[in-house]
C-alpha cells in the first residue's frame, strides 16, 4: 500500500506563543507546517530553531493583507503542493477603556483578528477544496464568550470570529472542510508573564476553577485534535480551553478557596 502522503498546516501568528507551540505540535504529529507572522525575523529565527528545514516554512506576512495572503497560500503550495489545515491564530490584543480606544486601534483590532481570518480563508478553501476536504481551527478568546472591562474592541473582533466560525463551517461542510474555533482562557505566555501584574495573577487564579494559567502546549494539543481525523464529525464548535472559566459563570472564588483549603 503506498504511504499516505504527509499532511500540511499552515499556521499564523506561528513565531511565537500558542502559534508556535502549535507548529512544534504539527511537526511532532509528522505534518509539515508553513509558519506565517508578520515578524518575519522572529518567525525565521524561530523556524530555524526547530531545526526541520525539509519540513517548515517559514513565511513574513500580514494576515490583514489580501494579497500578502496570497502570495503566502502560493508560497505554500509551491512548496509542499498540499494544504489540509489552517489555524488562524495571529492576533493583536489593545486593552482599553472605550474612550481611550482610538479608530486607529479599532481598525487595526477588525482588521488583524476577525478580518486576517476571513483572508485566510478565502486562500485557503480553493486549496483544500482541489483535496476533498480540510480543516480550520479558528483561536478566539474566552473574551468572546464573557464581556469584561476594557475589551470592547478585541472581545469585539473576537466574537465575530466566533460567529465568523459557525458562519464558515455551515457553508463549507458541503466541500468537506471543517471549521471550529478554540477560545483560550488566560495562558502563560510570554506576553502574559510581562503585562500581568501577581494581583491579576491572583484574581485570574481565584476566577478559575482549575485554579491556575493555562499552558501553550494545551492549547496546542486542542488545536491539533481539532484538525486532525479524530475530530471528523466535528464542526462549528468553539471550544473553551480555559480550565473552567466560562462554566464557572459568575463564579464562588471563596467557596472553591474553601473547599481546596478545606
Ligand atoms: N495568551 C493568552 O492568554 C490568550 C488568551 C485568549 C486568546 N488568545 C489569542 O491566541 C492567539 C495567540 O496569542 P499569543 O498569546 O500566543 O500571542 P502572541 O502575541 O505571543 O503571538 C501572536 C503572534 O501573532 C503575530 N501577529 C500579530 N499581528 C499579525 C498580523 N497582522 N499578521 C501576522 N501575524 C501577526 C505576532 O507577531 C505574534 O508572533 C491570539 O489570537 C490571541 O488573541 C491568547
């Protein structure tokens, strides 16, 4: 029987945090991955550092620009002829209150989060359409799913990027292409450990009934089940990867402290 042919993702955002963690987890599944951001030297710096050249891609490019995406989609197919995933995972974070938020943001906010993804997409179905089918994993954020201060923009553009999800896998179930979305909780990354002062680490910490950040490679590991064949009667679904956070709704921080403690 011949091997089936090694299967390919491409990824946004991929030159660090859950991108990243993310190519590590296509790579070790033995996909091949075109690693795109528009840090193109972190991004070729990072690609490297995975030390798998015959099998990574690395790309510069701005997901919120049409034909930047294109190019990058051909780059993909010039390289490995095949694309069976997209994870749009790129995304820009302002938190502000909504005085303080400028157009300028605003826009930048649609047009990078909700925006990119669309973008993305319109590359990628004719790709995975000439395969009889694929998958999309869209990240949103648990700020999709429950408002909080000074996320009228990003929730914003993630909420539409949930919709955006169903909107998607409801069209695109007839081409076989699968599309849900991941919303992360709060994550340790890089980005977190600097912005995140201890007394919203504790305050996260007493919100959560796992009681804890989550890891990148959690959110990997979702991601890439989401794509992979184990999820084949899985589509539109937005999956909290958030260890409780939406479930606990308004939440007892005092009761679960007891109950640990107790
Ligand atoms: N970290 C968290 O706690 C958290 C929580 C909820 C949702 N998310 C979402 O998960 C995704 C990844 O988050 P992260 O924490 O790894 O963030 P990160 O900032 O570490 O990584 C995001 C990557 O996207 C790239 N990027 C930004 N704008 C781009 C553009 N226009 N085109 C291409 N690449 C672009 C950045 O250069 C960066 O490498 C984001 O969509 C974010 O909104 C993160």
């Amino acid at each position: 029987m011949p091997a089936s042919p090694q299967k390919v993702a491409l990824v946004t955002g991929a030159a660090r945090g859950i991108g990243l963690a993310t190519a590590k987890k296509f790579l070790a599944e033995g996909w091949r991955v075109a690693l795109l951001d528009i840090e193109g030297e972190l991004q070729a710096r990072a690609a490297a550092a995975l030390n798998d050249p015959d099998n990574t891609l690395a790309i510069a490019c701005d997901v919120s620009d049409a034909a930047a995406v294109g190019a990058a989609t051909a780059a993909v197919m010039n390289r490995f002829g095949r694309l069976d995933a997209l994870v749009n995972n790129a995304g820009v974070a302002v938190f502000a209150p909504v005085l303080e938020t400028s157009n300028a943001d605003w826009n930048r906010i649609m047009a990078v989060n909700l925006s990119g993804p669309f973008l993305c997409t319109k590359a990628a179905v004719p790709l995975m359409r000439e395969l009889g089918g694929g998958a999309i994993v869209n990240i949103t954020s648990i700020s999709a799913v429950r408002a909080s201060t000074l996320r009228s923009a990003y929730g914003t553009s993630k909420a539409g990027l949930a919709h955006l999800t169903k909107q998607l896998a409801v069209e695109l179930a007839s081409l076989n292409i699968r599309v849900n979305a991941v919303a992360p909780g709060p994550i340790d990354t890089a980005m977190a450990k600097e912005v995140h002062t201890r007394e919203i680490r504790a305050d996260y910490h007493d919100a959560i009934p796992l009681n804890r950040y989550g890891l990148e490679e959690e959110l990997a590991e979702a991601i890439y089940f989401l794509c992979s064949g184990s999820a084949s009667y899985i589509t539109g679904q937005i999956l909290a990867v958030d260890g409780g956070f939406d479930a606990a709704g308004i939440g007892l921080p005092t009761l679960r402290g007891e109950r640990r403690n107790g």
